[in-house]
C-alpha cells in the first residue's frame, strides 16, 4: 500500500508540474482519457469493427474520403505553416531551443498549435475507420494500429508539459509530410483514372522514414550539447523515433523487397484495381498459351491415331 501510494503521489506531483497554461483545456488534466480513446480505437478496428462488418457490405465512401483527405491536407498545410512561422522557419534554433513558458504571444499561439495537432491525431483514426467499413481488413497492418493508436498518448505529454521550443520540431516535420500523404491518399479516392499520376507510393514511404531519422537526430544532438531542455523529453522523442523508423522500414521490406510483393502490398485501391488487372491480364495469356499447347498437342496426338487406324 505505501508503494502504490508513494506512486500516486509521484503522479499527481509529476501532473501539477504540467504547463498551466493548458491545465483547464480538453483532455490536459491527465492522460486517463487520451489512453480510453486510443485503446477504444484499436478494440474498435481489430475487433469490434470487424464483427459488426461480418456479414455487412462494404460501404461506398469514396466521396467521403476524398472530402476527408483533402480537409487532412489543408489541415496539415495550416499546421506546418504555423509551426514554422511561430518557431522553425527562423525563430527557433535547430541545435537548441528551450520551452518558453512565459505569456508571450508567440509563445501562447505555440501552445494552442500543439493542442490543435495533438487533437488531429485522434481524427487520423478515420484512416483505420475507413477501412474497417469498406471491409479492407487486410490493409489494417501492425504498423498502422500501432502508429495510430500511440500518437496521440505520446503528443499528449509534449502538450502537457513541452508545448513549444525543441519538442515541437517532431510535429513540424510530421505536419510536412502528411500534406505529401493526404495528397497521395486524396488522388488514390478519386478512382482508378488518377492512377498514372500514383507511382510515387514507394518513395512517400521512404519520405516517412526519412522523417523519423530527421527527429532522431534533431533531438539526441542534446547529447553533445549543453541545453535548457528537459533530457527526459529528448530520450522519450529520440524513443519514438527509432521504434516508428523500424516500423516502417520493416513494412518497406515486405511491400517493395519480397518478391510478389508489389501486389499483396499495395494499399490503396486505385493501385489495387490497376495491379490486380495487370495480375489478371497475365494470367489470362498464361491461360490461354496453356490452353494453345494443349489443343495443339490434343491436334496431334488425334492426328497420329487417326494415321494408324488409317
């Protein structure tokens, strides 16, 4: 009893120390219900979801996404653009830059951009949701549950006690490459005739790892350096970004290096229509150049009977 005591004072004490700047906004008083939604999340797309689409159709949403899509994209233009204005477009430096947990105005439009961005992350479950009701269960990976369903847990402590200087740079880089993948995700929702226009899915995952490298060394440079920045921070993003990397390099590997992978991998369906046709019309001339040699043997076997009754 005294540990678990001892542990919810350390708690509690640990919150108290959070930026009061945020300590009365939606989800900030702990991490109780970040951790209730994320968890709902994946019960939803593993298990729930999939039960209830059993013996359903898939639903047609392809206006839906489209519309969804290209709400993400401005939304991360917007983040980006205002990250960068606030702090890394000049105003931050890169090798060093504390949390100003003063009432400045930069500063306090800092802590409400990383509010906003943490709560995008729960409305990113829709990728997953989306899914789940078109009943493209396979496209549901580790990765993406994982991805998904750990962001917003991970954002909320930055929120809750970083929101500004060094740990904002995560969000930065993020913001700039999910306009790059929303824009691949809004163009594979408009239908099979922009699939000319997608052959680039293969390097926006290399974008995305590319990203995770960028953090991990933008936040272990602490290492090397004196800085008025929490270390704990620095190894809880240098974390991330190393279990994110693997993640992605391991989904690379199966998607684009194993051969025949090209076409179990591809995950979105405008690729999905184009490669399974190709598939199709492959196996269609395998088919039929099967079927020739046969009848030409079945010709000449019959021909040589026919020469002997003679």
């Amino acid at each position: 009893m005294d540990l678990l005591n001892d542990m919810k004072d350390w708690y509690n004490h640990t919150l108290e120390n959070g930026d009061a700047r945020v300590q009365g906004w939606m989800f900030m008083q702990g991490p109780g219900s970040t951790v209730t939604i994320c968890l709902s999340y994946v019960y939803f797309v593993k298990v729930l979801g999939p039960f209830l689409m059993k013996n359903r159709r898939p639903l047609v949403l392809h206006r839906v996404m489209l519309l969804y899509n290209f709400v993400m994209v401005f939304a991360s233009i917007y983040l980006f653009y205002k990250l960068g204005i606030l702090g890394w477009f000049g105003k931050y430096s890169y090798t060093c830059q504390p949390v100003d947990y003063s009432d400045n105005p930069d500063a306090t439009e800092m802590v409400h951009i990383t509010w906003w961005y943490y709560i995008s992350k729960f409305v990113e479950f829709s990728d997953t949701i989306f899914f789940v009701l078109r009943k493209k269960f396979s496209h549901i990976s580790t990765l993406h549950v994982i991805h998904h369903g750990v962001m917003p847990i991970s954002v909320w402590w930055g929120v809750k006690f970083t929101p500004g200087g060094h740990s904002t740079f995560f969000a930065f880089v993020n913001s700039f490459v999910h306009i790059i993948m929303y824009i691949y995700y809004g163009l594979a929702a408009a239908g099979p005739q922009m699939q000319k226009y997608l052959w680039w899915k293969k390097y926006m995952t290399t974008i995305q790892m590319i990203q995770f490298i960028a953090i991990f060394l933008h936040a272990f440079q602490l290492l090397f350096r004196e800085c008025d920045y929490p270390k704990g921070f620095m190894w809880f993003i240098g974390f991330h970004a190393v279990l994110f990397w693997f993640l992605f390099w391991d989904f690379y590997k199966k998607a684009y290096k194993k051969p025949g992978s090209r076409f179990k991998k591809c995950e979105n369906d405008s690729c999905d229509e184009s490669l399974k046709s190709n598939n199709i019309r492959n196996t269609n001339g395998v088919h039929k150049k099967e079927m020739k040699i046969h009848e030409n043997g079945a010709n000449t076997k019959n021909g040589i009977k026919v020469m002997k009754e003679a």
